[in-house]
C-alpha cells in the first residue's frame, strides 16, 4: 500500500492569551496538518507549527511519496535524509519533530486498511479511557488589537490572582470532571504563584495539584515553595533548568520532580537515571518522534524505575487523538496527562462527537484509523488563516513586550 501524496498544511487557529515563562500566547496558535493519501484513502496527522520548514516541504513530500504507509521506519529514514539535504541547521529532534505529524497519519491510514483503531495498531488498548487533568494559567481578560488597546475579554475571563485561577478551575472540574489540576507557573511572583496553589489544595481538597514554572526559577526559589508546598503537590514540573539543577533539588527536597524540558532525548535519560534527577518523564510524541518511539521511551522509563505521563502544547483533535490512542496502548502511564484542548477546541478541525472529556478522562476512539473525522473545509479556513495572519513563528517574548517593553524570557527569572 503506497503513499500516493502528502500535504503539509500549515494552519492558524485561535488562542487564549495564556501567560507563561516564555511571554503570554498570541492570538494565533500556529500548528501543521499533514494530510496523506493511499489511494482514495484519507489519513491525517498533526505536528507543532513550522514542524517541516518551508525549504523542505517540497523534498520531504517527494521523499515520501511511493513509499509504504507500513513501513514507518524507511518513511522516517527517507524525511530524515530529506530534512539533511534542505534543512541542514535542524537538529535530530527537530528532524524528529518534523517526522512525527507523518508517522501519525501513517498510522491513521494503517488503521483505516486494516478496519482497526490506531491503538490496535500500536498493540492494543490496555485501558478504555485516558485520564487528563485541567490545565490551568494565569491570563490576561482579552488580546491586545492591532493598536495595543484591550479587545474584549474572552469566554474565560481574566485571572491574575488567586481568585481568578480558583474561578477558572472550577469552570473546568465543573464542565469536565476533572480529577488532578495542574497549573503554568513562571508567569508571575513565586510566592502568588503558590498561594494559587494552596487557594486550590483548600476549594478542591483531595485533588492531585501539580504546578509548572518552567524552569524560571533559582534553586533558592525552587526550595522555598517546594518547603511552602509540602503535602499539596502530586509533583513538581520543571522547577528549574537542566539535569543537574532537577538533581541538586531533589536531593534537597525530596518531591518527586517531573520534566518535558530536561529529558527530550533518548541520550537524556541515562545521565537523569544516575543523578536521580526526574522521577516523572513527560512524554510528547510531537517532538520524540510519533506513536511508537513515545511507546518504546515509556518502556525505558518502566526499566529505569520512571514514571511516565503526557506533555501538551496547543493543539486539536487530531493530536488529541493520537494522544489518546497512544496513552491507551502504553500500560505505565500513571499520571492524568496534560492537554490544551479545553482552551483550543472551538476552533477544532475534528468534526464532534467522538472526543469528548467526561469525568475527566477521553473514551479512547474505537472507530479505525484514529477515529474521528475531519472537517477538511475547517483545515482550508485555517490555512487561509494563516496565510492572512503572515506569521511563521510563535513568539511569546514578543507579544509580551507590546505591554511590558522591559520583558525578558532569559531564565530563571526568579
């Protein structure tokens, strides 16, 4: 079964101006739709946002073309020899990056000719269900107009205070049955940050709480909250920067430390293996490479004695999906796993009905392939969009500064 066409489709959809360590989310999240062909049958895949640079599309779409849709392994070898000639500044994560939206719709298509869902494909489903957890962040009302005065504030609201991230939580356990909460930190004073933190341990007692400054923190920092907060998190993500900083910290605190940020390499996960450094490894499979390397990195992680949950950035269903599927066919994932997609959904590409959050966990998609279906006027609209927007890179730094012109994203910051 040969791949007959890939397009890479790059799209913008809107975002709420979340805040975070790097700035705050524009109004535009920039993502890539890959949508490849086997014949009349349609599959699809969704990577990060300028995933497969401009100058490569071309080769890594002709690269693929001919190639069987089964045999993922020659597909990656063929994008990552193709990303080399037309992309030689890439890194191998950023080659892997690029692969992963393909090896998704891949497996899409492999799940369509074989009348099964994708995580029958990966190995089967060991669970019905994927947990998630609310994610939650500080946020400004509304975006900034194109004159840098205020629009109108979004459906969610402002919330810079522990107040406000109270009312946001409760909007989303009561909407969504969330059971674990987790919130962006790095944004704001440490100390308002934490005091969310226990304003939350207090309205939703008993709920697993995990807080994520993304490395903008010293060690100093880092050590006072995590003395602040003892007893009320589930872990602790990315207080500081680096392999050694995680592993000078828990030693010193003893708080099970999770990453996206440290360990996103194969290569990693030995030296914080021996240092003690990260008890959580949060996997992503837009940036490991796929379904199955983000399979392969959980089995690592059970030998190593790690435990393995989910990273996100913003996203749609598509990714949604694959998340689903492929956290459904992993038996180690211990941890609700993280998503955007209660802040990105109503600009889904993915027709309703199949995901849904209910009691905080996703029904993994039964139907073949990943299950859903898209809406491919939606895609051509948010392509247009993107094109309008003439943007190719998220900036967060920047879109800060047009409010606070002193901003730096240098970390740590506190």
């Amino acid at each position: 079964m040969r791949i007959t066409a890939l397009d890479i489709i790059p799209i913008a959809f809107a975002d709420p101006p979340l805040l975070n360590a790097a700035g705050v989310h524009e109004a535009l999240a920039l993502r890539t739709v890959l949508r490849l062909r086997v014949g009349d049958l349609v599959a699809w895949g969704e990577a990060r946002g300028g995933a497969i640079p401009p100058e490569a599309v071309a080769a890594v779409r002709d690269a693929v073309v001919g190639l069987d849709v089964f045999a993922t392994t020659l597909v990656e070898r063929a994008v990552d020899e193709a990303l080399r000639r037309t992309a030689p500044t890439l890194t191998r994560q950023g080659r892997l990056t690029a692969f992963s939206g393909i090896e998704v719709a891949c497996l899409d298509a492999q799940g369509k000719i074989l009348d099964v869902p994708v995580s029958t494909v990966l190995g089967g489903a060991v669970r019905d269900r994927v947990e998630f957890s609310a994610y939650l962040f500080f946020k400004w009302a509304g975006h900034l107009d194109s004159d840098d005065r205020w629009s109108d504030a979004d459906e969610w609201g402002e919330a810079l205070d522990a107040d406000g991230i109270v009312a946001q939580a409760r909007v989303l356990v009561d909407r969504y049955g969330f059971d674990s909460i987790k919130l962006k930190a790095g944004a704001l004073d440490p100390d308002l940050e934490a005091g969310a933190i226990e304003a939350l341990a207090q309205e939703f007692p008993g709920l697993p709480l995990r807080i994520d400054p993304n490395g903008a923190w010293t060690h100093e920092t880092a050590v006072r909250i995590a003395r602040r907060l003892d007893g009320l998190l589930e872990y602790y993500e990315d207080p500081v920067l680096g392999i050694d900083g995680m592993s000078r910290l828990h030693a010193e605190t003893g708080l099970p430390l999770a990453t996206n940020m440290c360990v996103v390499e194969t290569d990693h996960l030995k030296e914080a293996s021996e240092k003690d450094a990260v008890q959580i490894v949060l996997s992503d499979h837009h940036y490991w490479g796929g379904l199955r390397r983000t399979k392969d990195l959980a089995a690592v992680c059970e030998a190593l004695g790690m435990g393995v949950s989910m990273h996100s950035n913003s996203h749609l269903g598509i990714s949604l999906a694959a998340m689903t599927h492929v956290a459904a066919a992993i038996p180690n994932v211990a941890y609700a796993c993280d998503t955007h997609y209660p802040w990105n959904r109503l600009d889904d590409v993915v027709r309703p009905g199949v995901l849904e959050i209910v009691d905080g966990s996703v029904a993994v998609p039964t139907g073949v392939g990943l299950g859903v279906e898209v809406d491919e006027e939606k895609v051509s609209e948010l392509h247009e969009r993107f094109v309008r927007s003439g943007r190719s890179v998220r900036d967060d730094g920047g879109y800060m500064r047009r409010r606070h012109p002193d901003f730096t994203d240098a970390l740590p910051r506190f």
